[in-house]
C-alpha cells in the first residue's frame, strides 16, 4: 500500500509543480544568468511535460520520432530556426539562434533502450512487457538540453548577447550512432564549445574520459542441409560464429585490462535439423585509446578470417560505428564545477528519498550491497570527477572536433546501476525531474560565460590543442557510408 502512494505521489508530480529545488541565487551571478535561471523556473512545468512526454514516448535509436519533433516544436515556437533530418537521420536535428561568432553548441540524447520498460513505481512493474524503456535517463537528457537551449536564448535577447547557441539533436547514442554520423556529415564543423550532460546516480563535472568502441556485424553464408540427412552438403554459418568467438575468448587473454569485447548472436538458425546458412554475431571491441581498438579490431576481423576458412563459408563485416573516447577538457570542467557550485543542489524531500529507499532494496536483498544514502547530494571536487567511464559515448568524437566540457546530475536513488529498471522509475519522477531542471540552469549560465568571457573560449580552445598533440581522428567506418536506417 505504501509503494503505491509513494508511487502515486511521484507520478502525480507531472501534473503538479513540486518545488523546484535552486538554492539562494549565488551573489556572482552575472544578471544574464539570473535572466537564466529565471527563465528555468518559470517553465519548469513545461519541462517537465517534455520529460514525462518523451519517458512515455520511450522511442529505441533511430526510432525516436515522437520524441525529435516534440523538441523541434518547442524549439521553433521559441524562435530558433531547425533542420530536422540532417545528416541522413530523420530524428536528428539542428536547431540555431543568434548569429555569428561565437557558436556554442549543447547536446540532446532522447533515445530508449529496448526491452526496459517500468513504470514510476520503486517495485519491478512494466507499463508494457517487453517495451523500450528509458534506462540511461535519456528523456531528461533531452528535456535538461532543451531548458537550456531556451534560457540561453531568453538571456541573449535581454542582454543583447552576440552570438549563436545552438542545439544539436542527436539520436542513436545508446549504439553512439547519430553524433558520429553527424560530425562526419560537417554539422559540428564552425562550433567553438560543445557542453553536455547526463543524467546520473551523482553529481559532478564530467571530468573523466570514456571507452572508445566499434561496433560491428560479423555475418557467415553456407550452405543449408538436412542436419542428419545429408550433413555432408552442409557448410554451418553456425559453426563459423562459434569458432570466431572460441577465437576471441583465447584473445581476451592477451589485450591490455582495459580492452572490453563482447557479442550478442543475432542470427543463429532456425532449428536444429536445418544446417543454418546464415548466421550473425554482432560485437562491440573496446579500449581506453582508439588506436587500440583499431589494433583489437584488425585482430577479430582475422579471427573471422580464419573462422571463415575452418567452416568453408563465406563472412562480410558490416562497420555499424566507431567512436572515440571523450577528451577531458580542463578549464571548460572547472567552469561547469563552479557553476555546479553557484546554482546549488537541488533539495530531496521524505518521499523522494523514501521511494529511493525502496529503489535500493532489491539491490540489498540480492546482491548484499550497501548503500549508506538514499540520493546523492554532494556536488563532486574536480578531482574526485576525474575517474573515466567504462562504458562509451559519441560525445567523445565531439570532443576530438571541439574544446567540449559536460556535467553529471543526480536524477537516480545512490549507487543505482545503469540501463536499469530502478533508473527508468527515477528519470520518469520528480527526482529525475529536479536533476533535470539543475542541469539545464547549470549549462545556460556556462554557455552565457563562454558568450561573455572570450577568454574562457581561448583558455579551453589552448588546452584542447595541447591534448590533440599527436592525435589525428581516424574513422573505421568506410567513407561516404551512410547511417544505418535501423540498428537492429
Ligand atoms: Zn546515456
């Protein structure tokens, strides 16, 4: 009975304004980013709606139509002017206000992941089984993006700020697809800063790296068979996945700690008494460094190769993407930290933290971990920020373009994991609600100092060149392919 009130509590906070969260405004405040933060609050309904919209929605990558024109709407109703479809994506999107120099650009991620649908309910309760749900947090993401796309744009009419801010729609990052196809389309090519955020269990400057990945599909053709009758005019498409991830699995042994591989076989046969004539195995090969993985990756096309000529079939890989891991920019971290600082944490009230408790229970229950808090609320140091994601995102091939900085917002109960039921409850609540609307004040005011302060701009443009010494961006996908239409 308690779940279901707090669970109802939470899912009513759509309909009802909760109190938004911003602390005391910090005497620092430049008057654009009071303008700002003014702007957030005051359609922090509005946002809210996006959010729960596109939680309902739950559109997998590629996918995410409802959810792309819904931001394109609020964007053009707000004045800036949008090109829906570039870049060979139909839910990608590019969306500009002002003009001139400089550019600063923010990201939005709005896609779901599959088979994670739940309902704002702290218990495992599907709204449909076997739906897409948004377990990274990606509906706020969006949302988040969007609020600050629009405070910006408030603040730079009232303050007759020079400028363009745009805001990128970027579909497909849980296959990091649409940012990397739209870098190599040129869309990112005359922006000076990008910023971003993501929803999270914690609070803090993205100051740590990530993986880089290709992704890709390993398909085998032989020959079909009666698998008793006549097994000899058979060649096993099967077989060859099998020997090709024998392979791999001896390979683990010999790549540094860093390396993460790993494959889902998407086709396998049919049935057992049919030899099956086609087969696919699709991997994601990691690293910390892109020459890495294109060192790992060079090494599991061989073990196809090889796999190919022990089962007498014939293989095509299909390079679905290739991403690169996130360039850490100093001097952009330290301004999201202390705008971070400025804006103040949001507060969590009894039930929230209620319904995080309940969130983390089954995680007690199981796996015997602790959690010593029901929701994160320490803004992270610098320093503490700096541990780099095991997992990857196309934010990096931004970074390895544009001096690009981002943030952390707590929107999920402690130490949740992710692409998790538990985050797909939070994100769609009041508690993703509040890291949301946090998040989306925190960028504006750092994209209106980046637009105030040029030396900002040329302190992070300095260091991003330093860390670019020696690196060239180097793409694995072949050139001139276009995005996939699907990605599975
Ligand atoms: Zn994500």
């Amino acid at each position: 009975m308690r779940c279901c009130l707090i669970a109802g509590m939470l899912t009513a906070s759509f309909a009802v304004c909760l109190p938004g969260a911003a602390a005391a405004a910090d005497p620092d405040l430049s008057a654009a980013g009071s303008t700002a933060i003014a702007d957030v609050d005051q359609r922090s309904d509005e946002l809210k709606a996006v959010n729960h919209a596109i939680w309902e929605f739950a559109e997998v990558g590629l996918e995410e139509h409802q959810s792309s024109r819904l931001l394109v709407s609020k964007l053009r109703e707000n004045g800036f002017e949008v090109t829906s479809g570039v870049s060979d994506m139909p839910t990608a999107f590019v969306a500009s206000y002002g003009s001139g120099k400089p550019v600063i650009g923010i990201l939005a991620e709005y896609d779901a992941l599959p088979g994670m649908s739940q309902k704002v309910d702290p218990e495992r309760s599907p709204v449909t089984e076997g739906a897409p749900g948004h377990a990274c947090g990606h509906s706020g993401l969006g949302t988040g993006a969007l609020g600050a796309a629009l405070a910006v744009k408030a603040a730079m009419d009232r303050h007759e700020i020079k400028g363009t801010i745009r805001l990128y729609g970027t579909p497909a990052e849980e296959t990091v697809i649409g940012k990397i196809y739209m870098l190599l389309d040129g869309q990112f090519d005359d922006l000076d800063i990008c910023l971003h955020w993501h929803p999270a269990t914690k609070t803090g400057p993205w100051a740590g790296s990530s993986k880089a990945v290709v992704s890709a599909k390993f398909t085998f053709n032989g020959v079909s068979a009666h698998a008793a009758g006549n097994p000899e005019k058979g060649r096993s498409a099967l077989d060859a996945v099998e020997l090709m991830n024998l392979g791999v699995n001896f390979m683990r042994e010999h790549v540094k700690e860093d390396a993460r591989i790993h494959y889902v076989i998407t086709e396998g046969g049919g049935a057992p008494n049919v030899v099956p004539a086609t087969a696919t195995v699709w991997y994601f090969v990691r690293a910390d460094k892109h020459e890495d993985v294109e060192y790992y990756f060079e090494w599991v096309n061989d073990i196809a190769k090889g796999a190919a000529q022990m089962t007498r079939t014939k293989l095509k890989v299909q390079i679905d993407t290739d991403c690169h891991e996130l360039i850490v920019n100093d001097p952009l971290s330290e301004l999201l930290h202390q705008n971070l600082v400025k804006v103040g944490m949001p507060t969590f009230d009894e039930s929230e933290l209620a319904f995080a408790r309940r969130i983390q229970q089954p995680l007690i229950e199981e796996f015997g971990a602790e959690f010593p808090e029901a929701i994160s609320t320490a803004i992270l140091p610098l320093q503490e920020s700096r541990t780099a994601s095991k997992g990857s995102t196309d934010v990096g091939d931004i970074s390895w373009y544009v001096p690009t900085g981002g943030i952390r917002t707590t929107c999920m109960a402690a130490e949740s994991p992710g692409h998790s039921w538990q985050n797909v409850a939070c994100i769609g609540s009041s508690i993703g609600e509040k890291g949301t609307i946090y998040a989306a004040k925190v960028l504006a005011i750092s994209a209106l100092d980046l637009f105030q302060k040029p030396d900002l701009i040329k302190a992070a443009r300095a260091e991003w060149t330093e860390q670019m010494k020696g690196r060239k961006y180097t793409s694995l996908i072949p050139k001139g392919q276009k995005p996939p239409v699907r990605i599975r």
